[in-house]
C-alpha cells in the first residue's frame, strides 16, 4: 500500500502545503537517524575490532606458551626416557661382565629418573589427560626400576642365573617399549596442541589486515578515533609476530645463538671494529669423530655431545664473546677487541684441550676432538658472509693437516692457510 502511495505521489506532485510540511520534517527525524545509526555502525565496529585485536593477543600468548611448553615438556621426557635407557644399559653390562663401572651409569640413570618424575608432576600433570598420561608413564618406570634393582641385587648375592634368567625373559624390553611409546604419547599430544594453536593464529593473522583494512575504509574518513584504534591493533599483532620471531633466534637444542643471530650480530661487530682500529677475530670449529658417535650410540648420544660442548665452549669465552651453534656439529665464536694472534691461538687452544675431559659413558674419552680455523676481520674479508667463509676454509684446513689443531686463513692466497699445530 505505502509502495502505491509514493508511486501516485510521483505521478501527481503534492500541493505547496504538503511539500512544506515533509522539509519541515527531514531536518528533525533525518539528522536523528543518521546519528543513531552511524553510533551503531561505530558501536559495532569498536565492538569488532576491540574483540578481534583482544582475541589476537590471546591467540598470540596461548600459541607462545604452548611453543614454550611444548620445547619444555620435550626436552625434560627426552631425558628421562634417556635416563631410564642409561639405567638399563648399566645393569645390562653389570649382568653380562660383573664390571663395578657399569653400575654408576645405572645408578646416576635411576637417580635422573626419579628427579625428573618430580620436575614433571610439578610442571606438566596440570590436566586430567595430562595426569594419567604421565601417571601411565611413572607406573611403568616404577616396575622397570624394580627390575633393574632385582636383577642387580641378586647378582651380588651371587645368583647371576636367576638374574640372567629375569633379563632373557624380556619383559624389561617390553617395558622400556611401553616407555618409549608413552614418551612419544606425550609428545605427540603437546605437538598436536601446538600445531592446532599455531594453525588457528595463522589463519587470523591471514585475515585479519583485510577484516580491519575494510573496516577503516568504511569509516576510518568519520571517525578518526575508530582509525587510531585500528592502529593500534595491528601494530599489537605486528609486535606478536616480533616475539614469535625472536624465538628463532636461539637454537632449540643447546639454547645458544643460532645462525640467524650470528648474521645479526656480525656486522654492528665489524662496524664497531672499523671504527675503534681493532681486530674482530672469527673461530670456526667443527666436531672431529662426531658422525662416529651418532652411528654407534644413537641421535640421542649425539644430542647429549653438543649440549656437553655448549657447556664447556661456553665457559672458556668471555661475556663480551659471542658463541654460536651454526648448524650440525658446527661451532662460531666472535672475539672482538683482539690485539694480537697470540691471544686467539690460546683460547683456540683450550677448546681443543676441553675434549680432554671424557664425555658421559659409553662415549668416553679419546673418541671426539675439534678442528679450529681463524680468520681476522678487516685482514681477510669485507664483509660479515667473507669472514665466515674464510674461518671456514682456515677449520678445513686444520682437518686436512690432521685435525685436533689451529689454522689460520691466509689472505693472499684463497686456497692456502698457515696452520698451527695444538700445543701440547
């Protein structure tokens, strides 16, 4: 009915008195609408953007404490499932050779065990599902302590065939199975959790530029307020997206500087050096029997090494050093401020020297050394990518003289370096 009034109204205009009266109404009833409805637009749109940058933010945090969870839980099952494995492995030699030595792997392994039983019901038995996960996990620990201790007990009263008897039976395999399937439980679980979080802050980050991008289109021309709090959002999410990257800046394994941070910190180094006329020296070192460890004692040995060379590398550098892991069993350390070679040779020294001490059982002692090669910024590169390169060709350089020694890069011939043989 209304359509038809309006279609008869344009056909047959409406007297003087009408028309006056419909202008007097427009500017009483028309402003008041477009107040109310640009103040819902604005409510709504204040509304949107302050729920989607708040659940950013929280997306952002849950996805960082559970990348940090996840690294933590990770790195603490690890060592106790390898705990448990070097308690069996020292009453498995004790059995088999009646050597006193084997039982210290086995009782420092059991001790680790029970330690990080405590560090993990602390830390991570928060959840129902969590709880009986890592319960499933401490029960089977128990009974496999229990038959470490048994077997051992009556080896030293002298009854080694029914010690040997309890080993053949294999259900001390069967549990070390059941704990390695439950360490992988619990990993695959923290994983997943990670993977979903990570997954749902992509897809909003993905889409969220566009969302608030639309938003300040409609509106940003009205209210500049509406624009200044867009603003604000994204730069939020862009200082997200800098912690999230900060975290690929250490390596995850033995929490030193990784490649990406050495390339960081390289060139205000070289900067620095230019400026104050002193040298930036650069020692590349490489692990020498390291594949041999990995092929006879396992990954997880091999793990172990590093975080032990960290350790020790660690120790001898000054606090103004920089110590790097760059990659595999690949070392760089960053000596700026040095006055002469002498210096350089002796830290390179001690590195070499630090694989004297013997490494956890069974790798020892004797089976790992380093190969050191040097090189001197501004002497032999111009750039941070040249320094590295020429450290090196000086580290292949020890390694083809015969390893366990010093080189240091030759500028005036690119394939050829002074090597300096390890002090004795």
């Amino acid at each position: 009915m209304n359509e038809s009034i309006k279609k008869s109204e344009k056909k047959f205009p409406a007297s003087s008195e009408r028309k006056g009266r419909r202008l007097h109404l427009w500017p009483s009833l028309e402003p008041e609408r477009v107040f109310l409805l640009a103040g819902l637009l604005l409510s709504i749109f204040l509304g949107a953007a302050a729920v989607h940058s708040y659940n950013s933010t929280r997306l952002v945090r849950k996805t960082i404490i559970l990348a940090q969870h996840y690294e933590q839980e990770e790195t603490l099952v690890s060592r106790y499932l390898l705990a448990m494995e070097d308690a069996e492995t020292g009453q498995r030699g004790y059995l088999l050779t009646g050597d006193d030595a084997f039982l210290a792997p086995y009782i420092l392994g059991v001790k680790r065990s029970l330690i990080l039983e405590n560090v993990m019901q602390q830390s991570f038995a928060g959840s129902l599902a969590g709880r009986e996960n890592f319960n499933a996990l401490f029960r089977v620990s128990a009974r496999k302590r229990a038959e470490l201790a048994q077997t051992i007990e009556l080896y030293k009263k002298g009854q080694r065939s029914e010690a040997l008897d309890i080993l053949k039976k294999g259900s001390g395999k069967i549990m070390m199975d059941q704990i390695r399937l439950r360490v992988q439980t619990l990993e695959d679980r923290e994983k997943n959790n990670l993977l979903t979080a990570r997954a749902a802050l992509s897809r909003r980050l993905r889409y969220a530029e566009r969302d608030l991008l639309a938003a300040g289109i409609a509106l940003g021309g009205l209210f500049w307020l509406l624009w200044r709090l867009l603003s604000l959002s994204m730069e939020k999410k862009r200082r997200s997206r800098e912690i999230l990257e900060q975290e690929t800046q250490v390596d995850r394994l033995t929490g030193l500087p990784n490649r990406k941070r050495l390339f960081e910190y390289l060139p205000e180094a070289c900067r620095r050096s230019k400026e104050e006329g002193q040298t930036l020296a650069v020692l590349f070192i490489d692990l020498d029997g390291f594949k041999l460890v990995n092929d006879r004692h396992g990954h997880a040995a091999g793990d172990r090494v590093l975080m032990e060379v960290s350790h020790r590398f660690s120790a001898l550098v000054r606090s103004e050093d920089l110590l790097a892991r760059l990659g595999g069993d690949e070392f760089v350390i960053c000596l700026p401020g040095q006055e002469s070679e002498e210096g350089v040779v002796a830290l390179a020294h001690r590195l070499i020297a630090s694989f004297d001490e013997p490494f956890f059982s069974p790798v020892g002692k004797g089976v790992l050394s380093c190969s050191v090669g040097v090189a001197l910024f501004p002497r032999d590169a111009n750039s941070p990518a040249e320094l590295v390169a020429a450290a090196d060709m000086a580290m292949y350089q020890s390694k083809n003289a015969g390893k366990r020694r010093v080189s240091f890069y030759n500028p005036g011939d690119r394939g050829a370096m002074s090597s300096l043989p390890r002090s004795s």
